[in-house]
C-alpha cells in the first residue's frame, strides 16, 4: 500500500490540466451495454473505480481495447449478468449496471453495494422505479435478482435528486416501450455527458440538465463516439489549493460553468477567480475570508468539494460554517484536520471551522475519497517536518496522478511505499 509524503509551505504556480470526469465516464461506460458494435470515448480518466468496472464488464464479457487516444468497448458477446460481490463491494457505482443489462438482456443478478437490504439505503430509488417499469426483483444472499421481458415506461418521481439513479433509470428507459418521465431527476453536468452519449447512440431524451427528463423508448441503437466531460471536482480540488498556498494556478481543460458554487464561494473568500473559456485562473490573495456553505445538489455547492473547502477554512480568518445536506455523516476528515491542528466543532450535519493561522504536519488517513483529498490540500499548507497521507488507495480510486499534477505545480510531494 502507499501513502503520500508532503512537505507543506510551497507557493503553487502554474499550469493544470484536469482529466476526465470519473463520475460521468462510470455510467458512460456501463450505458455500453445497451448495444453491441465498437464504442469509443475519449477522456476516460486513468483511476481505479474505471479500473473496477472494466473489471467487471469484462467478467460479463465485454472486451476493451485501449489505443492509448480512446478506449474502445465492444459488449457484442455478453456471456453473464451477474456483478460479484468481491468487486461491487469495492465501488458502489456497480449498481449502474442494473439498467443496462436489464435494457439489454431482461435480467441481472447484481450484489447490492454495501450489503444493504431492498428498500433501505442506497439504492432503494434505484430499484423502485425499476419496479414500476415492470422488473420484477428478489434478494437472495446479499444480490438482487431483477427480471423482465421488456421495461416499459413509466412516470417516475424520485423522492430526492439522486445521481447515479437517474442515469441508471435513463439508461434503462432508453430501449423501453413507451415513455418515460423523470421527476426530480438531477441535474449534474454528468447526468447531461450521459444523455449526450445516449443521443449519439440513438437515443430519444430531453430535459437532462432540468428536473424533469423525458425518454422516449427507441428499438435501434448504434454504438457511439464520445467524449467525457473534465472533471469539476478535481478541477475544484486545484482551484481550492490555489486559494490555499496563495500562488497562481490555471486550471486548464476544465468547464467553469459546472464550478458556479465554487467560484462565487472562492471570490467571497477573497480568492481571485477569473474563467475564460475552458480554463480557470485562480490567485490567492494570501488572506483567506471565512465563508459558510451548505452543499446541495447540482448547481448548488457540490458535496464531493465539501471537505476541500473545509481544509480551506481552516487557515481563514475567522470562523465559517459548513452544512451538510446530502450526505448524513459526511465529516470523516474532521478529526484528521484536528489532529493537524484545525479546529472544528461538529453538530449534527454542520461544522463550525474557526479559522487558524496555521496547520500543523502529521501522520493522517482517511476511509473516503474527497476526505483524503482535503488532508492532501492541508499537507501543502502545514508546518513542520512532513505530512503523510496514508490509505491513499482512496485518492487513486478518483484522482488521476494527483501527486504529479501537485509536484508540477511546485509542491513537494511524492509517493512511497508504507
Ligand atoms: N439515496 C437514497 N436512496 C437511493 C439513492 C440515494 O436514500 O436509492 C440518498 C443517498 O444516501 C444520499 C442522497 O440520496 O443521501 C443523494 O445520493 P445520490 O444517489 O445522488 O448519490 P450517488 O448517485 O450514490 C453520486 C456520486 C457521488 C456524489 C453524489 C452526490 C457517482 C458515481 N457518485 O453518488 O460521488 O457524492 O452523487 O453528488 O456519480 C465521489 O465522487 O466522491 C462521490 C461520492
């Protein structure tokens, strides 16, 4: 296992170029599914959850071929419909694979991630508006059986926003007789990249992007050209460590319309903020206001920048609150930051950051993605000898290169073996 060593203080300056975006190519490439012939996307981010579900589209007997500019997926000889457990365990995006297969082959046996039981978090919105296109699903030792002779549309309204259930069920409607409309769908860029890609498959959807999408069933589909989306959340990652370090950071090959929250949040902050095109020009001012947010879904502050922010706060003047609305627990970097000297008092879903002059080195983990990325941004601004960021098989689950993209910036960082 590795970890990373930072040592804090460095000025970040110059020039990023942010990779794909893993939460779009994730249902991009399960929607591969849904009909034979060559797909090839461009900008498939090199991570490890990518990794996971090639792995276990290619045990379903989906072959890749990777020249190097595009990543090719051929799913003519489908021999299997189940997604094991060992792999589902590791990333619960493998419920993305329901709807397509379902659309495709009328049945699936998929591990429900996390052990969770039908009707129960996190994925009950997923399996219920799959019932009402007709599925019929059991459980049996940790999996759900679903079945159907051919999805039919229907008139779904999701309780809550929920990401991966809207692509799972837009997939799925995309082959279905009749129509089907989505309520309360969300509305991140992902969901759009998705849509964009269905259409070029031959696909009938509107409405991506708005709270309500419309699918019209089509009978031919055709595989489709590709290119994914950056990724906003790694984009937003740089943009915070430039207001952190107070250097100059350009973020290039990013899309500032998808980093609104961000960016209003950062200027209130007295970071300098300046989107052109497809780049971002981030200045710290080297005096850090504190600002509250209260992360939502799409556009409003996402959740997956919540702890990045936090780590910023951190260092600001004076004290900010951070809500968390769409997560319940989803502070685990709290105590971390606390050991580099942060301090943060929890309640219930809110914390209260009362900014510090400084942080402080040290040894620090975290169980979750964006948590650990929050200890790599507080590394670069700590004081003393050095900070190690173990369990980063976490970051490399979402962030390509990371540490390279850092050491170019002008930190001093770099991977060892534990
Ligand atoms: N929820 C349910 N039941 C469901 C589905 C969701 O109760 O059937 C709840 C969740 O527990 C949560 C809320 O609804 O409280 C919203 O969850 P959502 O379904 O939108 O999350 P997700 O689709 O599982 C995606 C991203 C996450 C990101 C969230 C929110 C992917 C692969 N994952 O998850 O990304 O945090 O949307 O924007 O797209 C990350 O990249 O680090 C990450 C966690």
């Amino acid at each position: 296992m590795d970890k990373i060593v930072i040592i804090g203080g460095n000025t970040l300056n110059g020039s990023v170029k942010v990779s794909g975006a893993k939460n779009a190519a994730l249902p991009i490439l399960s929607a591969c599914l849904l009909t034979g012939g060559w797909h090839r996307l461009h900008n498939i981010p090199h991570l490890k959850d990518i990794e996971t579900i090639k792995s276990i589209m290619s045990e379903l007997g989906v072959v890749f071929r990777d020249g190097g500019e595009a990543l090719e997926v051929n799913s003519d000889d489908l021999n299997d419909c189940e997604a094991p457990y060992d792999l589902v365990k590791t990333m619960r995006a493998s419920i993305l694979l329901l709807g397509p297969l379902l659309a495709r082959y009328g049945k699936a046996r998929i591990s429900l991630p996390g052990g969770c039981a039908i009707g129960a978090r996190p994925v009950n919105f997923h399996l219920k508006a799959l019932a009402a296109m007709g599925v019929d699903m059991f459980l049996d030792r940790g999996y759900v059986n679903a079945m159907v002779d051919r999805l039919k549309g229907a008139n779904i309204i999701f309780d809550i926003p929920t990401v991966t259930g809207t692509e799972n069920i837009m997939i799925a409607a995309v082959t279905a007789s009749g129509e089907t409309v989505l309520k309360n769908a969300a509305k991140e860029p992902e969901i759009q990249d998705l849509a964009d890609m269905l259409r070029d498959m031959g696909a009938d959807i509107e409405g991506d992007g708005t709270d309500t999408i419309y699918i019209r069933g089509v009978r031919d589909l055709s595989p489709a050209r590709h290119t994914i989306i950056p990724d906003r959340i790694e984009a937003g990652t740089f943009m915070i460590a430039g207001a952190m370090t107070g250097g100059e950071i350009k973020i290039e090959s990013c899309r500032p319309q998808h980093l609104g929250a961000l960016i209003e949040k950062l200027k209130s902050a007295g970071t300098r903020v300046k989107a052109t095109g497809d780049s971002i020009l981030v200045k710290g001012s080297g005096s850090i206001e504190s600002v509250d947010i209260e992360t939502m879904p799409y556009p409003g502050f996402a959740t997956d920048l919540q702890a990045q922010f936090m780590a910023l706060m951190c260092i600001a003047n004076g004290r900010s609150t951070i809500k968390e609305t769409v997560f319940e627990n989803r502070f685990i970097h709290v105590s971390e930051l606390k050991r580099m000297g942060a301090d943060i008092e929890i309640n219930g879903n809110q914390a209260l950051v009362k900014g510090k002059d400084r942080l402080l080195s040290a040894p620090v983990m975290a169980t979750d993605l964006r948590a650990s990325a929050s200890l790599v941004l507080a590394g670069l601004v700590a004081e003393g000898s050095r900070t190690e960021v173990h369990r980063i098989y976490h970051l490399d689950r979402g962030y390509e290169a990371l540490e390279t993209k850092f050491e170019k910036l002008g930190a001093t960082i770099w991977r060892e073996k534990e």
